[in-house]
C-alpha cells in the first residue's frame, strides 16, 4: 500500500481491499499509517478461494476459505476508520442465488460472531 500514498490533499485515499492486500506483510503498518493521516476511504471485504479457475471472477464471499479477515478488520477499525464495510464478490458461481441469499450468506458469519 505505500505506492498510494498520495500528495497531501483531502481527495485522495485509499480503498483497502482484503482480496488485493491480505498477503502483504507490511498491511498493518501501511493501514495504520493511512487511518493516521485520515486516507482510509473505502474497506472492500471478500474471500479468496484456494481451488480456483479464475482469479477476477471466482472470489468467495467473507469467511469461506483463506483471507483473515477479523484481523485486517481489527486493523481498520484500530485505524479509526468508522465507515461501511463492503462486500465485493465478483462470482459467476454467486451471482446465479437470489439476492436476499447473497445478503444472508454475507450476513451469516457476522452474526455467528466473525467479524469482517
């Protein structure tokens, strides 16, 4: 995430995606960096699948295989961030459920007690 650090201005951020940041050892420095200087704008939250065809197309919804999402989501929230918390499934294999399915899904480990 040190590649987007922007100039100093009120219209630049970041947009921390799990899918594009959960392996980078240095995560929680660079998210706690980014709340300090009030950059956090966006938290996108998926799932990354272990068996997978295609890498843009077959993400999983939060808590279904690798990515760990309660600590990023600790980081963020440690950050300062206080925003909404968005569930950005690109999935062929998602996407053929009703909506009120996929809501439910996303909504599941929440309440089960594992945050994102």
């Amino acid at each position: 995430m040190s590649v987007s650090r922007p100039a100093r201005t009120s219209h630049l951020g970041s947009a921390i995606d799990v899918y594009h940041t959960w392996w980078d050892p240095e995560l929680p420095e660079a998210i706690t960096r980014a709340g300090r200087e009030g950059r956090i704008l966006a938290y996108h939250v998926n799932d990354l699948l272990v068996a997978t065809g295609d890498l843009l197309m077959e993400r999983g919804l939060p808590g279904e295989r690798v990515i760990d999402l309660e600590s990023i989501g600790g980081f963020v929230r440690d950050a300062g961030d206080r925003g909404l918390t968005e569930v950005e499934v690109f999935s062929h294999r998602i996407w053929k459920h009703p909506p009120d399915r996929i809501l439910a899904d996303c909504v599941a480990p929440i309440v089960q007690g594992q945050p994102t």
